[in-house]
C-alpha cells in the first residue's frame, strides 16, 4: 500500500503539471486526427469526389472478398458495405499510431523535465524506490495515451455509424477491434512508453528522445500497408500473436527500464 | 553526545577514478560540521553517499542507529533531509504543491499542515501559493530547505546552502541552519565559503579525496598545538608566539620584558581557516 501511496503521490504531481503545460499534449491530439483521417479520406471522401462508389470504382474488391476467410464478421456484407468494412478494418490498425505517439510524448515530457529542472536528485533522496519511480513516471503517460487511445476508437467508430453503409459499423464492433484496443494497443503503448523513458536518460530534450520512440511507427506503418496491398490480414488470432510478442518485448524493456532507472545510473550516467 | 550520523573508512571509486577514500567523520545531535575542499575533492559523492543515494564501496555508514546498505537505504532516507546543490524544485507548481508531493512521498500524516508547518518554519507561508518558477533564487532555496525538513528528519545535509544568494538570503538561510542546531538535528553543511563555514559549524571537515583534517575551527587554526598569541612591540614590530594554556602567557611577555623589549599590545594570533585550508589542500594563495 505505501508503494502505491508514493507512486500516486508522484503521478498526481506528472498530472498536474502536465496540465499547465498543454503543449505537451498537442502531438498526442494531433495524432488522433492523423490516425483518423486517412481512413474517412479514402472510404468515404475520395469516392465522393469523385462521384462513384467503391463498389463502382473496383478498388479492392476483389481484397474484401478475400478477407472473408480470415475475417467472417464480414461474411454478411456485400458490394460496397463489404469493401467499406474491410478498409475500416485495415485503417483501424493506423490507430495504434495514437497510443505510440501519445505515451511517447508525455512520457518523454515527465522524465527530461525532471532532469531539466534537476529535480531527480532530491526525488532520489526520499524513500521511492527506483520501481516505484519508473511506475509512477510511466502511469500518468500511459492513462492519458490510454484514454485518448480509446477516444480515437470512439470517434472512428461514431464515423463509420455515420458515414459508413448500413451494418458496417457492426462488423468493427466484434473481437479483432476489441483486441486491438484491448490489447494490442495498451501493449503498444508500453512498448512506447518504456523505450521513451530509456531514450529519455540518455538525452536532453524531449525531441531527441521521441525521435527513438517513432521508430516504432514503422512496424505498424508496415503492417498496414502489407495488409492494404493483400500481402496479409491481421486478423483476431494474428492481433493475439502479435499481443505475445509486445508482451514479452514488455518484459524484456522493463529490465532493461529497471537497470536505467536504478539511483547510481539516475546520478552518475544520466547527461 | 549521540552521532546521529557517522562514516566510517567510507571509500568510493567511479571507474578508475578514487572520489573518497576512508573517510570518517562523524555529526551529533544539535551540531553542524561543514565539509570543505576545493572541485572535485569528493564532497557531493561523500553527501549522495551519506544521503543513502549511492553506496559506498567500502566503509559503513550509520544514520540514526542504523548501517545503511542496499537494503536498508530506502528506511535511512526517512531520517535524512537532503538539499541538493540546485534547488530543483517544479517550476510550474506551486510551492505548496511542490512540498505536498514530498510531503505523500514520506507518506505523512496530514501533509497540508506538515506543509503548512514548514512554510512557517522557512518564512514561505505568504508565498505558498506562488509558482515555484516565480521565486527569487534565495525564494527557492528556501523552499528547497522546507522540502528537505518537511518530513523532521533527525540528519539534514546542505549542498552548497548559500550559493549563489544575495547577502540577505544567505543570512536568511544561515538563520535557517542555525535553528536546526537549536532543534537537536544532526547537520553537515558542503560549503565553499570559508568564513560561513567558521561561523557557523561546530567543527570542520577538510576532504580532498581523504579527510585531511577534522576539529574544531579554533583548533584548526592552531593547528592542535595550542593558543596563538600576537605581541606587538613599540618599535612596531610582532612576535607570534603558541602558548599551552592561558597562563603561559604573562610568563612569555615577562620573559620578553626582561629581555628589554618594550611590550605595547597582546593580543589573539589568529591564524585564518583560509591559510589552514590552503596549507590543506595544496593550493596556491
């Protein structure tokens, strides 16, 4: 209970700085925007534009009729309301882009603003442990980028509810997309959130270290565009492997957190 | 008298690099001790080490009763209130904010009126309120103390308490230290500042790299060898002279007299803690 007292105790103090500086969030909402707008763009925007459905046009039909073997929630649909739930499906793997970029930029925020203010040391001098103070600095970044997170998969659900063809909307709603937002992307955003906090110790602005954090934009970038081409489709099972793999790669950054978060490190290494 | 803190054979290496070798000293209750040395002589490794911050390679460290290891670091922080060199503080809270988070960390009862007591204490209440990054630089420092007493630790060690401060914070700020004596605590003070360190600590600490001496500022200054004496002459000129005891002295001036030396002034030879420390450390005047 005390460990828990002091973790609080530090988060609180993340939380409330974090609110008189705003600025720290704008990446973060920035990406919601970002993760959201591709999908609406080509699924509903770009065939108004250009006056013809999907279904009309022939864009990835014949991709949407594959899909349904390894996706059967899409079994029902046909003709434009299926080529439209199989994108939404691809496009909501772009996503898990908000929780990286979120944990990544707070995180980042709350561990170089404790070294810029030189506020570690004195930290260091209280009875937190160097668990409870890695905790206590990745726990304000993971509730908020978790919160926004979920937020994003509100809005593009709420999107394709109105934009999107009837029964669309029913097909995001099923086991891939809970386990992507369930899952996957709360592993995804600890996978950010301690790669941050170790860049984070060797660097001196929070720019610096995020530009390590955006490395993991790539796999998920790749994925997405692998999907879009036909190479593969990520479906429930493919997102639970997936949840394995981050999930060991968790454990193996948390050691590895453990050793850069240590007081003799924290004071003799960190520049 | 009891030694709320002490160090024994301390001896810690970075690498190749030696920054303290058995060093051994020691603070009671109700006494400052000031460490001295030049950059670089190992006075913020000795205060992390003593602060339970980093251990040392060898040697023990006990704090309120109680040797300091790896696993009892977290329980001997309880008893110590560090400053540290920069104030460190979170500029974007309050101050009131700012010791509330201390005050949760050392999981006090109440903490808004153990906060409320310390701003007292530190003459901060009027600016309780004030955003931490607003203050004057002997603002923060007096808030960095009142996060290092928040929790009435019985061992209090100050980096450098008054560096960097205008006169009147720094008097403001010995004024603080001196109170802590009054209050029994056990404190040793890394300071720079030669003549603070004479007015207010009870005995000194010289530390370039090993203790190289550790007494008294009276004793210092002499030397250990006794009580210096200036005699002043009607033709002008001093003799220095290092009597045992008091009394020795009118049998010197006597001495003198019949020697046909015409005695004017008697006075206290004051070596200074400067030329003590110099002498010490090596350098250059």
């Amino acid at each position: 209970m005390s460990a828990w007292h002091r973790i609080t105790a530090l988060a609180r103090k993340d939380a409330a700085e974090l609110l008189r500086n705003p600025g720290a969030t704008v990446p973060a909402f920035l990406m919601v925007l970002g993760a959201l707008f591709p999908g609406f763009l080509v699924v509903i925007g770009a065939p108004m534009i250009a006056g013809r459905s999907l279904e009309e046009s022939g864009d990835f039909a014949e991709e949407a009729a594959q899909a349904i073997a390894s996706m059967p929630e899409l079994a029902g649909l046909s003709g434009n309301a299926l080529i439209q739930a199989f994108l939404f499906h691809q496009f909501s793997l772009f996503l898990l882009l908000v929780p990286v970029v979120a944990a990544s930029a707070l995180a980042t925020h709350a561990v170089i603003g404790e070294k810029q203010s030189k506020a570690l040391e004195p930290l260091l001098a209280t009875p937190i442990s160097t668990t409870e103070l890695l905790a206590a600095k990745t726990l304000t970044p993971f509730l908020f980028a978790l919160g926004l997170t979920w937020l994003a998969a509100g809005l593009y659900i709420a999107g394709i509810v109105i934009a999107g063809e009837p029964g669309v909307w029913r097909t995001v709603l099923g086991p891939r997309t809970f386990i992507m937002f369930m899952l996957v992307g709360p592993l995804v955003e600890l996978v950010a959130l301690q790669v941050s906090v170790i860049a984070s110790s060797r660097a001196n602005d929070p720019r610096s270290a995020q530009q390590l954090t955006s490395l993991l934009i790539l796999p998920i970038t790749a994925a997405f565009v692998a999907q879009l081409m036909g190479a593969f489709v990520i479906a429930a099972p493919g997102l639970l492997l997936g949840a394995a793999a981050l999930a060991v790669l968790n454990v193996a950054l948390l050691a590895i957190g453990v050793r850069v978060f240590a007081r003799e490190s924290i004071l003799t290494r960190w520049r | 008298m009891t030694d709320l803190l002490a160090a024994d054979r301390l001896t810690r290496a970075f690498g190749d690099r030696v920054a303290v070798r058995n060093l051994s000293l020691n603070v009671q209750a109700g006494e400052i001790v000031a460490l001295l040395g030049p950059n670089g002589a190992g006075k913020t490794t000795t205060m992390r080490m003593l602060a339970g911050l980093i251990l040392p390679d060898a040697g023990i460290i006990t704090i309120a009763g109680t040797a300091v290891s790896r696993d009892t670091a977290d329980q001997a922080r309880r008893s110590i209130g560090l400053l540290t060199e920069t104030p460190g503080l979170w500029e974007r809270l309050t101050v009131r904010a700012n010791l509330l988070t201390y005050a949760r960390l050392h999981e006090l009862d109440d903490p808004d009126s153990q906060v409320t007591r310390v701003l007292d204490q530190v003459g901060l209440a009027d600016r309780a309120g004030d955003l931490a990054g607003k203050l004057s630089k002997g603002l923060k420092q007096r808030a960095a103390i009142a996060r290092a007493l928040i929790h009435r630790p019985p061992v209090v060690l100050l980096d450098e308490p008054t560096s960097g401060l205008d006169p009147a914070s720094a008097r403001h700020v010995r004024d603080l230290i001196g109170e802590l004596r009054r209050d029994r605590r056990a404190v040793l003070v890394s300071t720079h500042n030669l003549s603070e360190a004479e007015q207010l600590a009870d005995r000194i600490a010289v530390l370039k790299t090993e203790l190289l001496a550790f007494d008294t500022p009276a004793v210092l200054r002499t030397g250990g060898e006794g009580i210096e004496v200036s005699i002043e002459f009607e033709d002008g000129s001093r003799h220095l002279a290092t009597v045992k005891q008091l009394s020795e002295v009118a049998d010197l001036v006597q001495r003198l007299v019949l020697e046909g030396r015409r005695v004017v002034r008697v006075s206290p030879g004051r070596r200074s803690l400067e030329d003590v420390y110099l002498s010490l450390v090596g350098a250059e005047p």
